[in-house]
C-alpha cells in the first residue's frame, strides 16, 4: 500500500491529484474556520444588541414609573412623594390605614426581607412602592370589591391605588422605624 501511495506521488498526475487535493482540503478548512469566527461575531453583535435592549428597557420603565406617579391623583409629584388631599381623602373613604394595620406584620417582615445591608431611605421607599403595586395580594376578596366599585363610581383607574399604598406603607413604616421622610431625596439616585 505504502509503495502505491509512493508510486502516485512520483506520477505527475499523482502529483498534481494530490497538490490539488491538499489544496482543496486547506481551502476547505480556511473555509470553516472563517464560518466559525463569522458566527462568534455575529453572537458578540447580538449580545451587544441584547444589552442595549436591555438598557432601554430599563430607561422605558423608569419612566413609565415617572410618569405614573406625575401623573398619579393621589400623590404629589415632589420628592418625598406624599399622598394629596385628595390622596389622603380616597385613603380615608376606603381605609387603607386599616388594611396595612391588618396586615402590618406581613408587610413589615416583607420589607426586612427585602433590604440589603447597605439600605436607605430610598430603598426602602422603592420597596415599599413595589409592595404597593400589589395592594391586591395584601387585601380581602370584599376589600377589594369595595375599592373597585369605589375607583368605578370616582373614575379612578385602579392603577391609580398602587402609589397610595406604596405611600401608606412607606409613611407607616418610617413613623415605626423613627426614619425622617426627608432622608430620601439624600439617597435619590436621581438627585445626584
């Protein structure tokens, strides 16, 4: 076998077969690898894409939450947001205080939970804000049949209801924890 394979080199069409073959095969593998280095740089462009997307995202939902709260009835836009008179009259009408009362020890410990070591004032309120979003999850089946027909008969959106409770819980929990309100707009990475 060893002496064919000598015999076709030493041919000039063996010779040539073979160039030709070993040049296709070099052009085939240069081929492959340019695929290969092709495909990474179209994941590394695609990953860029998506870490783009993912900051416009992000930049998309801090102003939806912006624009909520300026536009929200029951709260004041100024930083510490603070609940209206209309605010504090809507959360009189459905008795929000009696409901985080009820509730208060849950809602506390979910607060706790939540917190770094670092934490602020303004983490806290963006907690608390978060546990707002949610008043749903923290009220009876009747509770919140009540503020349902309630923000129907006002004209309210529901909606409308996440950033009283997020203030509600957040006023309750800094009177507990003897927190100034104030401290917040120091922490507010926006105001830097």
């Amino acid at each position: 076998m060893l002496y064919l394979v000598k015999e076709i080199f030493k041919s000039p069409a063996g010779s040539f077969g073979s160039m030709f073959a070993l040049c296709c095969l070099i052009f085939f593998l240069v081929y492959k690898a340019g695929k290969i280095v092709e495909r990474f740089r179209v994941v590394d462009v695609l990953k860029g894409s998506i870490d783009k997307i993912k900051e416009d995202i992000s930049e998309i939902k801090a102003f939806i939450q912006v624009f909520k709260q300026s536009n929200n009835p029951f709260a004041q836009a100024q930083s510490p947001i603070s609940l209206t008179e209309v605010g504090s009259r809507v959360s009189d009408d459905i008795n929000v205080k009696r409901i985080i009362d009820k509730n208060w020890g849950a809602l506390e410990k979910r607060i706790k939970s939540e917190l770094k070591k670092d934490f602020n004032p303004y983490n806290i309120q963006e907690i608390c804000f978060e546990i707002g979003e949610k008043y749903s999850k923290i009220t009876s089946e009747e509770e919140f049949d009540f503020i349902k027909n309630y923000a129907f008969k006002k004209g309210y959106n529901l909606s409308d209801f996440d950033l009283l409770f997020g203030v509600m819980i957040r006023d309750n929990f800094f009177e507990k924890e003897r927190i100034n309100i104030k401290n917040i707009d120091t922490y507010d990475p926006n105001k830097k």
